[in-house]
C-alpha cells in the first residue's frame, strides 16, 4: 500500500478576493503522477503555488517553473549542484550521499550520460529533465511542475511525459503533479488526474474516471471524439 506524502484538507484557492475553489481536499500519495488540467483562467498555476506553499515537516515540496533559461557555461552537474545551494559546504561542495543522489537523479532520468555537456546545448526535453533532477537531489516527497510540456516539439513533450510517469514508478518515488493542455499525452503518463472547472467544481479521479473528469470542464464539445 502506498504512503501518503500529504493530506490537503478544506484548502480555498484564490488570488487577491477572488475565491476559484473552497474546501478542497485530496491526498497526495507517494508515486502518485497526478495531471492537472483546465482552461487558462481556471487557476491550475493557483493551485500549484498553494501547495507549493504548504508547510509539511514530512515532505518537502519543490516547485519547478516553466521557461527557465538555458544560460550557456554551466555543465549539467554544475547546474544541478547550484540549485542545491542550500545543500552545500561553505566551499560548494555536496557531500558524498548527495553527489551520489546527483548521479542517481541523472541515472533515473536516462540523462547521466549528458552530465559533462554545456545546458546550452541540451534539447528542451533534456533541459527539462535536469531541472526535474535537481528536485530529486534535494529529496522532494513531491515535485510541481507548470506546463513542463509548452514550447517542446511532440518527441520532447512524449519524452518528458514518459520520463515524469518512470519516476514516479517503484519504491519511494517521489509525487508528481504537472499542469498541461496536452490532454491525451498526459492521460498516458498519470495516475490520477485534477480537473478545474471554469463552473467552479473541484474535480479529481483515478483513472477509472478521467475521461469523463476531463470531458466535464470542457462542456462544448467531446475532445475525445475521433
């Protein structure tokens, strides 16, 4: 039986005084690889910040933003150690477990053997991927994503869906929850899936239920029609 990382219970999720969802509950288990979807407006970066924000001495949440720039001059282990800055010795250094951590997130993400190569010259599928890793060397029980799919061509997108679904396949995986407009990908990579809609209903279902959570905040049309 899987753990559970978190309990979110009665949360209201919002910006300024506008209230988009009130008392929302669900768990966030280990291994879960939850999609989360709805129109622009529907508040899927709202929610994730407020988890982001949640303070649970058990689990540590990561959030990792889109569009991060691939500024030439750092290796893929470089720019995975800086992100870890809170990690290091006062000389910027991991210690041992963690650079064994390091290796180990690039091993699981299928990108160990770009550890050496400039981050300028990575596709955005395997940008994305590091990014993803530096959440695992910093032992996230729970791991955000806005829109890792946007602006990657239809191979990259395939690639980091399938890479996010393996992580979060086998003993001790971290939780994933990314947003996204590539519904059918997405339905592939998750086991669970959040669905905002622009009627203010909260809905989130295993798979059993997906298609017809997913249907329901698009009501003007049958986006799984073939």
């Amino acid at each position: 039986m899987r753990r559970t990382l978190t309990h979110i219970d009665g949360m209201t999720i919002g910006h300024g005084k506008k209230v988009l969802y009130e008392n929302v509950s669900f768990d966030i288990d280990e291994g879960d690889c939850i999609m989360l979807c709805g129109a622009n407006g529907s508040g899927k970066t709202t929610l994730l910040k407020a988890i982001a924000g949640l303070q649970d001495p058990g689990c540590r949440v990561t959030m990792i933003p889109s569009r991060i720039p691939k500024v030439k001059g750092f290796s893929v282990k470089e720019f995975v150690k800086v992100s870890c800055f809170k990690q290091t010795d006062m000389t910027g250094k991991l210690s041992e477990s963690d650079e064994a951590a390091l290796r180990h997130a690039l091993e699981r993400l299928g990108i160990a053997h770009l550890m050496d190569r400039d981050i300028s010259t990575l596709s955005d599928g395997e940008f994305q991927k590091t990014c993803i890793a530096t959440s695992l060397v910093q032992h996230a029980g729970i791991i955000l994503l806005d829109e890792p799919t946007a602006f990657l061509d239809a191979e990259n997108k395939i690639s980091v869906l399938q890479g996010l679904a393996d992580l979060c396949n086998g003993k001790n995986s971290p939780a994933v929850i990314f947003s996204t407009h590539d519904l059918h990908e997405g339905l592939k990579a998750c086991n669970k899936v959040i669905a905002l809609g622009a009627d203010g209903v909260f809905r989130i279902t295993s798979m059993a239920g997906a298609e017809e959570a997913v249907q329901g905040i698009f009501p003007k049309g049958n986006i799984f029609q073939k």
